[in-house]
C-alpha cells in the first residue's frame, strides 16, 4: 500500500494537518545531526484527541512515528522512515501556572525562552537554559533531559519535570507523577495497562543484584549530566526501592531523555526558580593551551559560578567571516587556544566584588591564563551570544570538511576533566585530528568535535572508529557519553558498551514494557540502527557543480552553499528575540519558511534530481521559497552564513531560462523602463496611471494584494528640478561626495532626494549627483541576471571613471547596499566591485562618519523636542548596521530616538 493511501486513513479522525508531500518529506529528512531519512509523511496535530488519533492509526497499520518540536537534535534523534509529529506548530500553550508551587504545565510546544518571558512577571523562571533557548521546546529539553549553560546552579530538565501527561503506543492515556510506596502499591494493584507497567518495572528493578549491577555500571553519581539510555539509575534512588531515600517514584523522570522512545507527552508540569540575581560579573581568561585552561576549570568551579563555559580557537575563526559575531569577540586579546567565561551573580554589588575579587585571586595565583578581563552589563550577553553561537558558527567552516558530531557530548566527573582531555586530545592525534573544544567545562562536560568530511568513506570509517574509542575512553573514567544531546542514532550503539550488557538488557526490557510493538521512534537507545549508515551524503559520491549566474565561489559553489547549514535551527526563533531571521517564519511557523527549511529543500532537490531543469523547476523549491522576502537576515545573522535571499534570485534567473518571464515578473523586475516611459506621459494621461481604478488594475492583474497600497508615480522626478543643477556645485570638502539618486528615490521618492541633497548641502558638504543609473536591484530580485551584470558592470565603469576621486553616498539602501552584496557576485571586473563596496555608503554612514570626526555637531541641528520611533530598511540591517541611523538622529539634543525591535 502506497504512504499516501496509510495518510489518506488518517485524515477523516485528524483534525490538524496531514503533509505527504515532497515538499514536507524534504524538510522533515534531517534535523541538525549528520542523519537523513526520507519519512512517510509528517502530521501536525492540534491538540490530545489528534495524538490519540494519529496513535491509533499507526498502532492498526504498525508505522513508526517520531515526535518532533524545534528539530535541532545532534544525535538523529528526529529522523524516521515512519511519521513525523510536529508539535511546533499549534500545541504551544502554556496551560497553568501555579504561583503558590511555583509550578507550570505546558504544551510541548511552548518555546522555553517564551516561557521565562512569561514567568518574569511572577519572578519565576524555568532554569535549564540551552543554546538554542529562542527556538527549543520543552518537549524536546524533556527527550534529550536538556541543560545548557546554568545546570551547574539550576540542574537539568529532569530536576524539574514534576508530572508528565501522554500516552502509551496503545493509546493509553496515562498521567506520570510520583508515588509513595503506598500509591505505587495501589497502581499495581489496578488490573489494566498502568498496572502493569508500574508492577513489571517493580518486579525488574527490585532485586538487590540488579540494583548493585545498576550503581556499578552507570556514570558516577556525581555526574550531573548523564543521559546515557534509560535513567534506571534514578529510580532505583527512589522510596520504591530504597526505604532511606528522599524522592518517590516518579516515571516522568524517565521520560527524560528517552528522546520519545517510550511516551507520547502532552502535557509537562515543571518546577521553577526565583529569577536569578539582577547583578553579574563575568571573568574571562584566555591561554596558550588547553590543557592551562582545563586545569583552571577545576580552580573556577570551587567558587560559586553561575556558568563556567569554554570555547577553542576554532570556533573563534569561524566568527571572523560572521556579520554578527565578528565584533562580540571585542574582549579578545592575541589569538587564544581557549577561552573560559567564569560568571559570577548576586543581588547586592558589594556581594558581587568580593566573588569577583575571590575568583581573580585564585586564578592570579595558580592560572597559567595570559589575560584576565572582567566584563559587565551588555558585555557579558555578547560573550554569551557567541558562546551560544558555537554549533552554528561551526556550520561556516567552508568546503566538506565539519566539525561533526558523535563524540561532542561527553560527561565526566570534574577532577577527571584534565586528564580526560588530555587522554582525548591523544586519541584525536593518531587521527591526525585537530578537533574543536566547547560548552560547559564547569560541568564536566566538553562539545568535542572531530572534523571530518562524511562524503568520503575513509572519513565514515574514521566517525565510527574514533566514537569507539572515546567511547572506550568515557568508560573508563566512568563517564557518560552523553551528557545532554541525546544517544540517537550516533550514539545509542555504545550504550551496552557503556553500561554492560546486564543493564542494556534491562533497557530493551523497559522498551517492551512500554512500547511493545516498537511504535514510538524506533533505532535509538534500544535495538539501534547502524550510526554509520543513513547518513546525509553517499560516501565518496562526487558532489555536483551546478553553473550559476551568481559567483557561489565563496562558498564552493551552490551545492555547498545548501550543505552550510547543519539545522541548528537560529532562523526559527520567532518575532519575541531579537533580530529578523526569518520573517517569513515568523508569520506561518511553517518549517518551509524557514531558511534551514530552504536550505533543506535545495539541497534535497539539486542532490537528487539528476535533470537539472527539472531540479530548477522542482515544485517544492518554488513552495519553500515562495514567501522569502529577500530581506537578507539570512546573510547577517545565519551563523553558518546560508544566503537565502541570493539563492532565490537565483532561482528566479534559471527559471526564467527555462519557462521565460511572466508579465508580473516583468512588472517588477524591469520596472526602470516603465519609470522612464512614465515619465514621457503627458499629464492627464499621469493622472490617471495614479488613479484608484488604474491601481485596482495592476492589483488584480500582477498578483498584488488589494490593502497593498501601491507608490504613486511622480511627474517631475528629482533629476529635472527646476533651479537644481547637481552637477555644477562647488566641491566644499576634501574628498568629493557623489550623491546616487537611485530609480527609486527618483521616480517615486523626490522630495527625500531633494532633502538629502539639501541637508548635505546645509552641513557644508556639496555633492554631485547621479540620476542616470540603475540600481538593478529589481532586476536581481526578480530573477533578470544578465540584464543586472550588463547594467552593474555599466555602473561600476561610471563610478572608476567620473567618481574615483571621491566616494559615492546613496540614499535608497537596497540599492546602495547592492554594491556590497551582488555586485561582488555579479561583476566582471572584481578589483572595481571591491573598491566600490569599500568606497560607498548610506548617507547615514556618512554622516556618521563625520559626527565622529568633529565635522558634524549637535549645534548644527535643531533643538525641538521630538520622541522618534526608528524603523530601517531589512538590507540595512543586514549590509549595515541600523546604529547609524539611530546615532544620527540621536545628535540634535532634543531628540529622544529609539530602535523599533523587528
């Protein structure tokens, strides 16, 4: 039977939707580990009665389904042959707060940085706090029993899970909390199948053998961070099976981490803290090597940190290329092999100096750091900022080579880190590996990553060989393999090396209690798929060099481009952080909107489809990118530097090449022509082209929706002012000023062109103006490649010859902006496009530039009182900074300025 016929079942009992299509299969094939699997099809349920329903269905037709929320497992936790359940999209709610318990039940949906947000207000907050905070769920922290940068203050998920409502792969509906003796004597006595799961797993970890078999062959107790297959070794710590211990029973501590193996949750109770303290300090110390830094770690961790996290060298490269993050690393001095960010927090500032003063004391005495610096305030969040960026930045190391993960979670007990590092660091040279080094070493708990290039199988058979030996190597200190991320795919073939076969048994035995047909995301933790398989590339399959119009050589061309990103999911965040990636996914949610979702799609489609035109015509590429607005956050703030926006006028060029133009397409694109020709029309005729009727016209017939007000046309554009002759003005300064009217600025826009020449003019600068040139933005958006390389080739002649003498300053940022993004990629003469991206600025660049030189001062400007709310254009954001703008309109003192957050 055919996957869309087993959908097709389902739909008349699903309420939410169900996806079989190309499209969603595409994007549901990866999450952010090394893993692809082509699934059946992927549901998206709206509620209980849909997971009841999507239950039933796969337990009548035996199909896998794999619960999903953000997607940015590691370990391959959320890839499946079966079906996927996305949660993301419709349960998100939060459903109570318990003030009183400080206790709140949620949806496993509900985003765990959404959450504090609501919290605040109450004071409360929910600790365990990953890097990927802004997009992460809790239905995801629960199946990898998350943790991230405070576990070393507040714990791991597990610490707070209080109560887990789901069901069984039956369909049971079961509520898991804990139970006394006596309530769990109760549960067993109750003939059905909640019964019979508290009875069995009573009567499997009861005897005194398997007890001493757990305690021997589990990590260490004192590894906080050990996610290592099933937690038996917290329930036997349990009223249960011990009479001394503190904690009853309590089987949603065992949904924690068995990555929605054995439960479907949807509903999580969690407890909560106080908000932490209001005052922090942060102490960073760089080195020479690592093996200084990890002796320092168990110096730091005697103190009272907040967080104690590394980042390597490697790491620090990769932000060199980063809009973002290129500048967050202010605090570095030299080129350090490490880093340790030392966090200290209190409530009182006197508090504050002495831990700060306490920890600088120690380290100054035995650190072999060569700096130590302190920072504060807004410092310490762009520190943390790139610390958190680590897995995505590592996504733009160029060309196959990546840093991969199989052996990047690994736990140990804090006074073994040093000599397991260095034990690892040997391991990684008989591989000729120079591995990356980061996360929590506060926790004993480093990222380790090997590089490896997977499309190639002495790599592959390199990945397995060194996960066998570190796996070998976490036995021996009685480590854990995974300290947060999860077993998955990669790991869950080591855990009976881990734990012993004895306990492993045990595992397999819990999984048939549970989930007997092996429904509920089948091939991790227990009968484990081959982690060298299913991998995203065939080994040693060349990889395609596609011909394109823009010059992807930056990237290793447009294949390599789609491989960048490695779903660590930043583009998922949504309108409550900060920054605009994605837009499009703000408004939908859908992961099509999204830019690893693009990005999934592209590469999906250009691997596998060996037609080329076929590849370019894909259906599912035209859906994914359907809604990209070509903002360019992609560009800027993607940590692996995937541009979206570039790709989509790529796209646009080759299928133009294949099907031509449409009449909106040419609407659009070559809208400087109709500029021009409007410009010829006589006046009434004018009139009637800015009419209501003439614009319900072009509504209706290019596609534009009805409340979109449309520009209206001017009669007299700038370059024809009566009394204006821009290129005869006197030369005031030093260096001359082109002033670039663009198309747009100067058919739709004058009187802001007339005021940017006025206002230069009034601040002693005299610019010569240029009117005649295309910008070719509209040409590149919509798709018109060649005609945009003859008209920026035009341009940048124009420039060297008329303007090498000064620089050229526009007004309009998509057009200006141009010169520092496609013309790079589009230009036959690169030393003029370079020079040109160099020598050319937004006015408020300019500007700017001169308030800081002394030229331009507040008493220049007005002195009227004015709140400005400051909105700037997306490519601003992206190929600028909008700090310009808010700097400038922040000099007349009178002015009160402040940036809309979108």
């Amino acid at each position: 039977m055919e996957s869309a016929h087993f959908l097709d079942l389902l739909r008349p009992y699903f309420e939410g939707e169900v996806q079989g299509d190309d499209l969603h299969r595409m994007l549901y094939a990866t999450d952010a580990s090394v893993y692809r699997m082509m699934p059946l099809g992927v549901v998206f349920p709206k509620h209980d009665k849909d997971i009841s329903a999507v239950i039933n269905w796969a337990q009548h037709h035996n199909i896998a389904l794999t619960p999903r929320t953000a997607g940015t497992s590691l370990a391959g936790q959320c890839v499946t042959h079966g079906v996927v359940v996305d949660v993301s999209r419709y349960m998100t709610n939060i459903i109570a707060l318990d003030i009183e318990r400080a206790q709140v039940t949620v949806q496993p949906g509900v985003i765990r940085d959404e959450l504090n947000a609501y919290l605040a207000s109450y004071g409360l907050f929910f600790g365990p706090n990953t890097s990927t905070s802004n997009r992460c769920m809790i239905g995801g922290m629960v199946g990898n029993n998350s943790s991230g940068t405070t576990s070393i203050k507040y714990g791991v998920t597990r610490d707070k899970v209080r109560q887990i409502d789901g069901f069984l792969s039956d369909g049971t509906k079961l509520c898991l909390s804990a139970l006394t003796k006596e309530q769990l004597k109760a549960k067993e006595g109750i003939p059905n199948r909640e019964g019979i799961i508290y009875q069995r797993i009573h009567d499997l970890l009861t005897p005194a053998a398997v007890q001493e078999g757990i305690r021997q062959g589990y990590p260490l107790p004192e590894i906080h961070r050990r996610n290592t297959g099933y937690a038996i070794d917290q329930l036997i710590d349990t009223t249960a099976f011990d009479p001394q211990a503190s904690q009853d029973l309590n089987l949603a501590s065992l949904m924690c981490g068995s990555e929605g193996t054995l439960f479907f949750s949807t509903a999580i109770t969690l407890s909560l803290d106080h908000l932490p303290p209001p005052l922090s300090s942060m102490v960073v110390a760089q080195y020479e090597a690592l093996s200084d830094c990890m002796n320092d770690v168990v110096v730091a961790m005697k103190h009272d940190l907040y967080t104690c996290e590394l980042m390597d060298d490697v790491i620090l490269d990769c932000t060199k290329n980063n809009k973002v993050y290129q500048d967050y690393g202010f605090f570095i001095s030299g080129r350090p092999k490490a880093v340790l960010f030392m966090e200290c927090r209190a409530r009182d500032q006197s508090d504050l100096d002495q831990q700060v003063a306490d920890l600088m004391k120690d380290l100054s005495a035995q650190s072999r750091a060569y700096a130590l610096t302190t920072l504060t305030g807004t410092e310490i969040d762009q520190a943390m900022d790139l610390r958190k960026a680590g897995l995505g930045l590592l996504g733009s190391m160029i060309g196959d080579k990546k840093a991969v993960a199989c052996i990047e979670d690994t736990a140990v007990a804090l006074k073994d880190l040093p000599e397991f590092i260095e034990a690892f660091t040997q391991i990684m040279k008989r591989f000729n590996q120079q591995a990356v080094y980061y996360a929590h070493a506060g926790a004993g708990e480093l990222h380790l990553r090997p590089i490896l290039n997977l499309k190639k199988g002495q790599d592959v058979s390199d990945f397995r060989e060194i996960t066998q030996e570190v796996s070998q190597l976490v036995k021996r200190f009685r480590g854990s393999l995974s300290g947060e991320h999860g077993d998955g795919i990669v790991r869950s073939e080591f855990i009976e090396q881990q734990i012993g076969a004895a306990n492993y048994a045990l595992l397999r035995e819990i999984k048939s209690i549970f989930d007997p047909k092996g429904l509920f995301n089948p091939g991790k933790i227990v009968a484990p798929w081959p982690m060298d398989e299913s991998l995203r590339y065939s080994p040693d399959e060349a990889t395609k060099e596609i011909e394109t119009a823009f010059d992807f050589s930056a990237h290793q061309g447009i294949m390599r481009l789609s491989e960048q990103c490695n779903g660590s999911g930043d583009c998922r965040k949504t309108e409550q952080s900060s920054g605009m990636l994605c837009p499009s996914y703000h408004a939908t949610r859908q992961e099509k909107d999204s830019t690893r979702g693009r990005a999934n799609v592209l590469r999906e489609v250009l691997t596998h489809q060996n037609d080329i035109a076929k590849a370019w015509g894909s259906e599912a590429l035209n859906q994914a990118f359907d809604l990209c607005v070509g903002c360019k956050a992609c560009h800027h703030e993607c940590p692996s530097n995937v541009d979206m926006a570039t790709v989509k006028s790529e796209l646009a060029y080759q299928r133009i090449q294949i099907n031509g133009a449409t009449w909106s397409e040419r609407f659009f694109g070559l809208n400087t022509l109709h500029y021009q020709k409007l410009n010829r029309v006589p006046g009434l005729l004018f009139g009637l082209i800015n009419s209501r009727p003439m614009h319900w016209l072009l509504k209706k017939t290019m596609g534009i929706h009805p409340l979109r007000s449309l520009p209206h046309f001017s009669s007299r554009p700038f370059a024809v002012k009566e009394g204006l002759h821009p290129e005869a003005a006197p030369q005031g300064k030093s260096k001359k000023i082109y002033l670039w009217v663009d198309e747009f600025t100067n058919y739709l826009e004058p009187g802001i062109a007339q005021d940017a020449y006025e206002l230069l003019q009034g601040l002693g600068y005299f610019p010569q103006c240029i009117t005649h040139l295309n910008s070719a933005r509209s040409l590149i958006s919509k798709g018109f490649l060649d005609q945009a390389k003859e008209q920026i080739n035009q341009n940048l002649a124009y420039f060297t010859h008329h303007c090498s003498d000064g620089i050229v300053v526009g007004i309009e940022p998509s057009a200006i902006l141009g010169l520092r993004d496609e013309y790079l990629k589009l230009a036959l003469d690169q030393i003029q496009a370079e020079h040109w991206s160099k020598n050319s600025f937004l006015i408020e660049e300019f500007l700017v530039q001169q308030i800081n030189k002394g030229k331009i001062t507040a008493k220049q400007f007005t002195t009227e009182q004015r709140n400005l709310k400051i909105h700037v254009h997306c490519h601003q954001k992206a190929l600028s900074q909008q700090k310009h703008t808010f700097d400038l309109m922040n000099l007349p003192s009178g002015y009160k300025p402040t940036l809309i957050a979108s």
